[in-house]
C-alpha cells in the first residue's frame, strides 16, 4: 500500500435523530469525502456542527441514517456485526477528548486489557506493551495508575491504547479539547510523528484553530455539511479568510 492508497470513501452520509413524530433532526446532511494513508486530516468545526456524530459514525460506533463508508473497500455497513466488529478492531484506533481511561489501572494493565478485548495475538505480550509506552514515551510511568498520570500523559496513554491493534485508520475526537496549549501543542506533534513514521492517515475533529498548522487538510463542518476542503493551513490565515476576528476558547 503506498502512500495515495484511498483507504477511507465516505459517501453522501446522512445522520437525523427522530423528534417525536413527525420532525427529524438532521445532524449531517451529505457528508462527501476520500482519504488516503499518510494524510493529517483535521475536521474543523464549531461546537454542535456534527463533529463527534461524525466520527462515531466513521468509526462504526453507531449507523447513518443514508450513505456510505468504505474501509479498505468494504462498506463497513454492509458487513455482518462479527465483520463489523473485526474490520473495526484490526483497522481503527479511537482517541478521546476526555482519555476514557480507568483510574484503576496502570498503564500496563491498561494496554493488558485492550490486548485482551482485541485478542491480539502476540508472542511477548510485555515487550509489546513496552513498546507502546515507549512510542508515546511513558516507558517509565509503565506501572504507574492512570490517576496518577497528569493530562497529557492520559492522553499518551490513550494514544498507546489506540496503537494496539496496529491500526491503519486513528480518530481522534477533540484530542486536545481537555488539554492547555502546551500540552496539546506536544500531543499533535506526537501523534504527528506516529502517523508519518507509519504511514497511517488521521483523522481528528477539532474546534481548537491552533492546531490547524499541524494537518495536512483541514474539512470545514458546518451545519453537518463539508463547506471547505483545504489544503494545510495556518491558524491566522484560517481566521482571516474565514472573517473570524476573535478567537474564544469553547470547552
Ligand atoms: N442522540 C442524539 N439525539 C438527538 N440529537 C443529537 C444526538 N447526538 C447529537 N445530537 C445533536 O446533533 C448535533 C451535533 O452534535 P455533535 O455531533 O455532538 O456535535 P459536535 O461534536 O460538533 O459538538 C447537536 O445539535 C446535538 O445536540
Ligand atoms: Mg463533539
């Protein structure tokens, strides 16, 4: 697979939630877009655009109303739930905005855990963990509970976790929503490294414009439709030729 491979063909996707009888909510209403491996791809949007529906719909988590989504050519709607299931564990690694992680567990049991609901077969289940860890360089925190971890370390962690199955797809859904500047700052230049290293494409939904600089495209989600598909861009050139003045921080 090189570097153009069309690994992901969204197709006209439409997702609407039923209000009482007779009204639907339409949440996307055509959503268009084919991505390969090697891409950063941001998904820019303001907070209630359909950001979070569209990435749950990417990632199988729940169904559209209409449309399409292609992982490796297969129509992941299309396949029998066992399929399903399998094409989304070997193929897609899911970030969070909020790390979804369990206080309870180090970070070695963490990844323990996800090998297990995976069953990825590994030969030196330790050696692997450690890897993960290293990759996100938490080698030293490897024992270490998640609530002794600060925010940016959870979201390393999370980002070994969505590592596991080696995938060729990783969503992240506002996976610096819940970080400060900095710390988001050395998040996307992580993730930034892993991606182009493994030629894997990313997927992340923001509404954070400073790390715009760090996608390869950026797709404009308003009113759940794609108004723009641009090149890289940097935040103030995003700002200006959007005719945004002010910035102001959502959480
Ligand atoms: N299960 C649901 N039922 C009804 N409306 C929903 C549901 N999930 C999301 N929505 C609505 O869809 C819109 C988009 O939500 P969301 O995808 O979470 O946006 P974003 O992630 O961009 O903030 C919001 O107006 C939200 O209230
Ligand atoms: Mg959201």
């Amino acid at each position: 697979m090189n570097a153009v491979y069309p690994i992901l063909r969204v197709k006209n996707l439409k997702k609407e939630y039923s209000m009482g009888l007779k009204s639907t909510f339409k949440v996307l209403q055509g959503v268009s877009f084919i991505a390969t491996l090697g891409e950063i791809i941001i998904l820019m949007g303001p907070s209630g655009s359909g950001k979070s529906t569209l990435i749950n719909l990417l990632t199988g988590l729940e169904e559209p109303t209409e449309g399409s989504i292609e992982v490796k050519n297969q129509n992941i709607f299309g396949l029998h739930d066992n399929m399903r299931t399998e094409l989304r564990r070997d193929n897609l690694g899911i970030i969070f905005q909020f790390f979804e992680l369990h206080n309870g567990l180090t970070c070695r049991e963490t990844l323990e855990l996800k090998l297990l609901i995976n069953k990825t077969d590994c030969n030196n289940e330790s050696e692997r963990i450690f890897r993960l860890l290293e990759e996100v360089g938490l080698q030293e925190k490897i024992d270490t509970f998640v609530d002794q971890l600060s925010r940016g370390e959870k979201q390393r962690l999370a980002i070994a976790r969505a590592l596991v199955s080696d995938p060729h797809i990783i969503f992240a859904d506002e996976p610096t929503g819940a970080l400060d500047f900095e710390t988001a700052t050395e998040i996307m230049a992580l993730l930034r490294i892993i991606v182009k290293k493994k030629n894997r494409l990313l997927i992340i939904s923001t509404h954070d414009y400073n790390i715009l600089q760090d996608g390869d495209r950026v797709l404009v989600l308003e009113d759940g439709k794609i108004l723009k598909d641009l090149p890289s861009i940097s935040r103030e050139d995003f700002l200006q030729s959007n005719g945004i003045e002010e910035y102001t921080l959502e959480v």
